[in-house]
C-alpha cells in the first residue's frame, strides 16, 4: 500500500475487541478507496466523546465523498450505523461519526490548515519504539 497509517499510541490498554474490529473495518473502507496518510489517533484519555479518531485524505472533494461513502458502507456491514455525518455537501472535510471512532476525511490543504494531528497530540510523547507505522 502506498498510503501509510500512523498510529499513535499512549500507555492506555489495547482497544476493546468491538472497537478494535470497527477500526479495521474503517481502516479496510480508507484503503479500499486508496485514501492518503491515514491516521489513528487514540484519544481516550482526552475526550469522553471518542475512543479513536481517523484521519485521512482524499485527492479531490469526489474523492472525499466516495471515501466517507465506503466508511459508512463498511461501517453498515459492521452493524454500526453513523450517529452523524457533516460536510457531504462540500466535501473538503467530510466527518463520519461512528460512536467510539469518528472518521475524518479531508482535502490536504484543509487538514493542514486544521492540524488535527497536532492538535489532538499536543503534549503527548511516545517512549521510544511506541510509535508504530501499520503495516511495516
């Protein structure tokens, strides 16, 4: 695969098996799109709204909206059913809210403007070899 996901992970526990499964469906819906530099963010211990957030891109506002398309189609076929979905219209950043994950599809310039990586990581420092690429 060509796009790479990071993970970033704290010293919280490993996902419960539901969420862990849900994030591989999403996972599974982002690269069957081939959407670019996924993210997995664990913010568990910084919101109460969700456990995980996944960030990736799309190369146009279609290609947004088929991506987001295909995570709630995944995301059906996992029995989950979005709470929400924001952004359809436009599509420069399409947010999918699955409960525990919240998916977040965007054009490049858009996530770089917003900075959700940083954002949400502020202050966080991984001990050495805690962060992770998926897939190497």
């Amino acid at each position: 695969m060509s796009s790479q996901a990071h993970i970033i992970k704290t010293h919280l526990p490993d996902p419960a098996p539901d969420i862990a499964q849900l994030l591989a469906s999403v996972h599974r819906a982002l690269e069957n799109l081939k959407a670019k530099d996924i993210a997995e963010i664990d913010v568990r211990d910084k919101s109460s709204v969700a456990d995980f957030l996944v960030i990736a891109s799309g190369t146009s506002s279609r290609h947004v909206k088929s991506i987001a398309d295909e995570v709630i189609r995944f995301a059906k076929q996992f029995g989950v059913m979005p709470l929400g979905v924001e952004g359809e219209r436009e599509a420069e950043w399409v947010l999918v809210d699955l409960g525990d994950v919240i998916v977040h599809i965007m054009m490049p310039r858009v996530r770089e403007f917003y900075a959700l990586e940083r954002l949400w990581t502020v202050g966080d420092r991984a001990p050495s070899g805690e962060e992770t690429i998926a897939g190497q």
